[in-house]
C-alpha cells in the first residue's frame, strides 16, 4: 500500500474518533455547567480546555458558550469537532481510490452539514448528530470494508485516538471533585452505563467503574481493550519476523502501556488519576509518531493542540 494512502486512512480512522469522543465529553460537562449552580463556569471552563488541550482566549472569563464555540464549530480550532469532520473528509478525498463510495459520501454530508454555530436549546441534539454520523461512518466500514491493510491502518488509528479519549474523559473526574461529572455520568458518556450495570450489577463506584474504563477486556471503549487492538493491528500490517524482543518502537510503546494497565492495582491509579491518564495520552501520542515515522514518513504529521510529543 502506498504511503500516503496508509497515512489518510490512519488518520481517518483518527479524526472519525475524535470528533466523536470530544460530542461526548462537551455533552457531559456543558450540561454539567447548565444543571450546577454552584460550579465556578470560569474555572471549569478553562479547566476543560486544558485537558482537552486547548488554549484559553485573552484574559476575560469564559462561559459555556466560549467553550461550545472553541471545541464544536470554530474552523480554525485544530481541537474542534469541525474541524476534525472536515479533516477526515479531506483524508478521504485523497485517498478516494481506497475509499468506499458510501464512505466517501458519509464524509461529505457530514462535512456539509456542520452547523456555523449552535444556539443553546439544541446543544444535546448537535451532539447526538455527531456520534450518530460518526457512527455510521464507522459502521460502514465495519460492515463493507475488507480486513485488509486499509482496514487495519483505519481502526489503528480509531483505536490509538480512543485510547487517549477515554483517558481524557477520565482525566475530567479530577477537575473539580466536588462538582465535577459523577461516576455514573461519566460512564453515560462513553456508553458504558448499561454494559457496566450488566457487569457489576450495582451503582456505580469509583474503583469499579475506573476498573471497568480501563482495564476491561471485553468493553471497546475501554482503554486496554483499545491498546490491544491497536497492538493487534500493528502485528496485522507487519508480522514479527525477529526472534527475540519487539523491533517495532510504536509496538514497545503500547505494550509498555497496557503492561502498566494490566499490572498496576486500581486503587494506586485512582490515587494520582490525571497523572496515569497523562501517561496514557504520552503514550498513544508517542505511538502514533513511531507509526508516522515508519509508515508513512513524507507526511507531516497533523497534530492537534492537545496532541503530546
């Protein structure tokens, strides 16, 4: 496969991602602000843009609206659902040869029908489109696509970029512990309530539901069961030929990090939340870089400002 295909469709698989996990987490967290009187908006405000990984503007206070138009429909904002929708149609068009038709147009609707701007009565209902035309996105190519190199660079990328938006949603748990996103609301967000509710039978924990986020092995959106697929995906596209230890740095990477998953208790995590969760989205970040570097090597990659180095 040609470089420059493996790089659109990696990053495809990326931006499908992440538009879909930043609906989930402003959906959370902008509702949050609306429902909580005593919450300070300035400082969540700039607390979420922090882990989202975007700069606060000028030194006036922000509100719910600063935030919904930073990360949901302002164009110029590498952070912003827009943005990435717009990216991956882009990717898409390169790589149009590859690319399915009903794919193509997927991408290109949703691209299309991005909204300059989102009063707020409708916020809830701008969010479910996204993740509903994100998800069909993704189901076509889950339904339609061959399990080939094409398919294993798309869902490499999802992966990686799930990996780093879960840890993101979780960092969020420590923003503001009084009043920031329950247990409960946090796994709603990443659609895990019901499955968790199958799995413990109980209201939510901080040590259960954290354990079920990132340590599940039969959940996709948790964090090990998404760093596994993506280890899983690299083997696909390269299998090892060495007979001793992993030549792969992107590979040694993440199995670095689902080592650490794995092996480290839950309580000791949940101590120090945010600083895990950064190592996570290290990870991922410096993952994904290996894989640049290797695969596709002439492309630049196309960092978010949240993206780590």
């Amino acid at each position: 496969m040609l470089s420059r295909i493996a790089a659109s469709l990696f990053w495809i698989g990326r931006y499908i991602e992440r538009s879909d996990g930043t609906a989930r987490i402003l959906d959370v967290h902008l509702q949050l602000l609306l429902e909580d009187p005593w919450i300070d908006e300035d400082t969540a405000c700039r607390s979420l843009l922090s882990v989202m990984g975007s700069e606060a503007p000028g030194e006036s206070s922000l509100a719910r609206e600063d935030v919904l138009r930073i990360l949901a429909v302002d164009r110029a904002q590498p952070a912003s659902i827009v943005y990435s929708l717009s990216a991956a149609r882009e990717n898409a068009r390169r790589a149009r040869e590859i690319v399915s038709t009903e794919l193509w147009e997927c991408l290109n609707t949703t691209s299309a029908g991005m909204p300059r701007r989102v009063s707020s009565d409708k916020v809830h209902e701008f969010f479910s489109w996204v993740r509903d035309r994100t998800a069909l996105a993704v189901g076509i190519m889950e339904s339609s696509a061959s399990r080939d190199e094409a398919w294993q660079f798309f869902t490499l990328g999802r992966s990686l970029e799930r990996a780093d938006m879960t840890a993101r949603l979780l960092a969020t748990r420590s923003l503001t512990e009084a009043s920031g996103p329950s247990w409960t609301t946090i796994l709603r967000s990443c659609g895990a309530y019901e499955a968790y509710l199958r799995t413990y039978r109980g209201v939510p924990s901080a040590r259960n539901a954290a354990e079920f986020l990132l340590h599940d092995r039969l959940f996709p959106r948790s964090i090990l069961y998404s760093v596994v697929r993506a280890e899983q995906c690299l083997r696909d596209i390269e299998p090892r030929t060495e007979r001793v230890g992993v030549s792969d740095r992107a590979q040694r990477l993440l199995g670095q990090i689902r080592s650490d998953l794995e092996f480290r208790p839950i309580a000791e995590i949940l101590d120090d939340l945010p600083t895990h969760m950064s190592a996570v989205q290290d990870a991922t970040s410096a993952a994904s870089e290996a894989i640049r570097q290797r695969y596709f090597p002439e492309n630049v990659a196309p960092n978010w400002i949240g993206e780590r180095s």
